[in-house]
C-alpha cells in the first residue's frame, strides 16, 4: 500500500473555487514542481518538508472521521504526489465522499481525469506574475467539464486581458466556472470589478479567498 507525505490535514470552509464557503476535509500533501512568485504556502513546496507519513486508507479514514463529506487534496501540488493515482482509486470507491483537487495548471490533467468518478478539477492557469506562465500546460483546458474550475490568480489589472483572451480562445466559460481572484494585498479587488463592467464580462467571476478575510492571512490549518 502506498504512503503520501501529508504536511496538513484539517477541516475548514473552501476558500475559493465552486464550494466557496463550504465545509471541506483538507489534505495537503508536500512538494511542488513551480516556484510561484506570490505563493502563500512555500512552506509546504519543498520535497523536504516535514510531513506525515499516511496510506490511502489512513487518509480515507481520517476523513470519514470528520463526518464531512467532502475532500480538498492541495499542496503543493497533489498530482505530482507518488501514487497518487492510487489514492484517487480509492477515494473512488466512497461513492459518498466529493473529492475536488487543486491543481497548478502544469500538470496534465487527462490521466486523472480517466478514473471512474473522477474528482473535479480547480486548475490554476499562471499568469505572468506568478514567473511561472511558461510552464503552463494548454492542453488541459481542453479536457475541462462543468464540475471544474480554471482560476485565474491576478497581480496587476493588465493581466485581466490574458484572462479574457484565454476564455475566449479555448471557450472555457462554456465548459467549466471560470474565477479570477487576487493576489491578496496587491492589487484592489474593487479595480477588477471595474474592468469586469467595463467589458460586460458576465461569463467571469471573481473571487476573494474567504480564509484570508475571516483569518489571520498567515494562519496555518484554516
């Protein structure tokens, strides 16, 4: 059986994507392959990190523990995890427990989502900001489905037209919720609703992450 190095677990409302505000189990798991300019969790990027060792059962039964029905597998970035595949299997096979990922926008999505009962997908798409908008793998927007997210992270207002000639090119709005959130601190969200009338965007919405506003924008475990 497999183990995963899991650095967090708690439970917590959704900061952000299509369960916004809803209760979730959070799992993160260690280790990232970008190296984002404005990331909020670095601690948790290195393959080094300071984790606990768990099966895919362990988690499962730590999560039905909670009595919360739905999971949050973060990181890091959880699809670089060693077989992490199995963990998806079994997770799979709790017809009962929802399992959403967040995913970074490098990795290919396709192999995941070939699982029966596939979790859904929050796919970050890098902008240039994040230093990382090379790394971006485009091949996955075509494999998005309504039950998934493409979130935008924005640093400046000017990144907002990449947004929207992204959308319009590859039609994500017509298959999946598209976000736009900012870097926290750095830029005014008020000025992206701005933009957002401006240019009639009705099929892009913007979201603020809720667990920075309710808590210390540093705290862990929330």
């Amino acid at each position: 059986m497999a183990t995963y190095f899991v650095v967090e677990k708690f439970v917590s409302i959704n900061g952000e994507g299509q369960h916004a505000g809803e209760l979730a189990v959070f799992i993160r798991l260690r280790g990232c392959n970008l190296a984002c300019s404005y990331c909020d969790t670095r601690w948790a990027c290195s393959y080094e990190a300071p984790a606990e060792q768990m099966t895919e059962t362990e988690i499962i039964d730590y999560v039905k523990s909670t009595g919360i029905n739905r999971v949050t597998l973060t990181g890091g970035e959880p699809l670089k995890a060693r077989d992490i595949k199995d963990l998806l299997r079994a997770f799979a096979a709790e017809p009962d427990i929802k399992v959403e990922i967040e995913t970074n926008g490098s990795v290919n999505i396709v192999p995941f989502a070939a699982i029966p009962n596939a979790p859904a997908f929050t796919l970050d798409y890098k902008l240039a900001g994040s230093g990382m908008e090379d790394k971006m793998d485009l091949s996955n927007f075509a494999f998005l489905q309504p039950k998934d997210t493409v979130k935008f992270v924005c640093s400046d207002v000017s990144e907002l037209d990449k947004v929207c000639e992204l959308v319009d090119t590859y039609g994500l709005a017509m298959k999946c919720t598209v976000l736009i959130s900012p870097v926290f601190g750095r830029i005014d969200p008020a000025d992206m609703v701005d933009y957002l009338i401006k240019h009639k965007r009705n099929d892009i919405r913007l979201q603020l992450q809720l667990h920075k506003f309710i808590w210390d924008p540093e705290k862990r475990g929330v």
